[in-house]
C-alpha cells in the first residue's frame, strides 16, 4: 500500500474513533459540574476543597457551568438554592435539575421545578438571567409520564427541557417502544448521558448508547465521571477510553465530584446554553 494510501486509511480510522465519542477529545470538552444535596463528599487527598458559598476551586480547575439539583420526586434539595447562588458568584452557567419518579403526576413536578427555581432567582439576587433545566428520568418512568413533564416544562417556560438518563435497560426499552409522537417531542429535548465505563458488551462509546435509545442520534452532555458509595465512602467511577482518558478526579480537588463534558467547543456551549436556557 502507498504511503499516501496508509496515511489516509490512518486519518479514516481516527475520525472514525473520534466520531464515537463527540466532536473534541477530553481535553478540548468544556466541563460542566453536576451537584446535589450529596456534595461535597468527605475529603480524600490533598487538594482544594470547595462548598456551596464558596466554588473558586470548581472555577479554576475548569468548571464552566454547574447542574443542582433541585428535587428527587416530593423531596426538595437542600443545597440548590446555596449551589446556583455560589455559581453565579462565580460566573458559572447555571442549571437545575429534577428527579422525576414514577407514579406521580408530572405536570405537578414541572410546575414545582418552575415555580422553584423562580423562587431561589427571586430570594437569593441571583444575577443570571437564564438557566437550564434539566429533566432527570428515573428508569422505571413510562414513556407518556416522561413526555407530558417536559411538555409542561416547555408550556410554562417556553423551553423544553434537556434530558438526562442512567444507563440502563428498562429506560432503554421503554425509549425504545414510544409511539412516534412520544419520540418526536422527545427528539426536541437535548440528551445528557451517563456512561462511565466501557464494561457493556455492546454499548461502550457514547455515540452507541444515543443510538441505542431509538430516537436520538447525539447528545449534548456526558456525564463521563460519577461518584458511587461504596464501603462507607464515596468511590469516583469515570470513562477511560478512546479519547476520554479522564483522571479519577477533577484537577486538584481533594474529594470526587460528579463531572460532564459538553460536546463541542466552548463558543458552542456558551450558545447552547444561551439558546437553550429558560429566561427565569
């Protein structure tokens, strides 16, 4: 073969790699920090450590934007209103998300999650004008449960959500088996994924795991790096492969902390976020 032939076979074969895991490597992701009630976990090496009030260290190891959660089913977060305000110090791109259960009424938790997040912006002088909202499905929601909270979402903000879901089968099955209009308002919703290891025989890129869905064909986030508890402590679980060779924790932190990567550039997050994001 000519040395011409193997150099372009070569760049195929890369692009090819590359396509699997987004449009930049780990390295050029922006960053995103998802947090909950949880954080921070208990210290585990030297390092900065950092709190709701205080996240210059989040800021100067390369957080662009910080996810709190704002509620898991009836159970408000405790944290949320401290986490967004700590980030808008800090000129983080804000967003909240809200664990949606099964068998209870959507369109009461899309109208608590808005009425909410309005509540902390207009108590906590936050100085952000927008902020994304994210709907965090639990596995064993119903198609039409997951569809009708985030069509009220987008009714009382004139956004729709972007959705965030666990890699697993039963949600996977249930994504998969939506009618078509359940999948086309579904398709509006950008897709935040979770994969921290390549241990699935057959999902073990993120590109595979969006397709795998039955209705998106991309994502916006990876979650690349989670925290489990495990032997009374807070174990990091993160991806290492192809070009997501992520480190066990994030920059010089002294704790583990939940950590994403947006897929593309930083100009292209920034206008995500923009475009996306609930004017609150």
């Amino acid at each position: 073969m000519k040395p011409t032939h193997l150099l372009l076979l070569a760049t195929l074969l890369l692009t090819a790699s590359c396509s699997q895991y987004g449009k930049v490597s780990y390295q050029e992701s922006p960053k995103v920090i998802n947090v909950s009630h949880y954080d921070p976990k208990e210290k585990q090496r030297p390092g900065r450590s950092y709190s709701p009030a205080n996240q210059s260290a989040l800021r100067a190891n390369g957080a662009h934007g910080l996810i709190a959660r704002c509620a898991k089913g009836p159970v408000l977060d405790t944290k949320c209103a401290d986490f967004l305000a700590g980030a808008d110090r800090q000129g983080l791109l804000l967003g909240s998300y809200y664990y949606l259960l099964p068998g209870s009424s959507p369109n009461y938790h899309a109208e608590r999650f808005v009425n909410r997040l309005r509540e902390i912006k207009a108590t906590r002088g936050i100085r952000a004008d927008r902020i994304l909202m994210v709907a965090d499905i639990d596995t064993n929601c119903q198609a039409e449960q997951i569809v009708s909270f985030v069509t009220r979402i987008q009714q009382l903000t004139g956004k729709y959500p972007v959705v965030y879901l666990e890699n697993g089968d039963a949600i996977r099955n249930t994504l998969q088996n939506a009618t078509g209009r359940q999948k086309a308002i579904l398709r509006q919703c950008p897709y935040w994924l979770a994969l921290y290891s390549r241990s699935h025989p057959k999902l073990k890129t993120p590109q595979q795991l969006a397709n795998s869905s039955g209705i998106w064909n991309t994502w916006c986030m990876w979650q690349y790096g989670g925290v489990w508890w495990k032997n009374g402590k807070s174990q990091p679980y993160n991806y290492r492969g192809g070009s997501w060779q992520t480190p066990r924790y994030f920059g010089n932190l002294d704790r583990p902390i939940e950590r994403n990567g947006f897929n593309g550039s930083l100009e292209e997050l920034r206008r995500f976020w923009y475009d996306q994001s609930w004017v609150w």
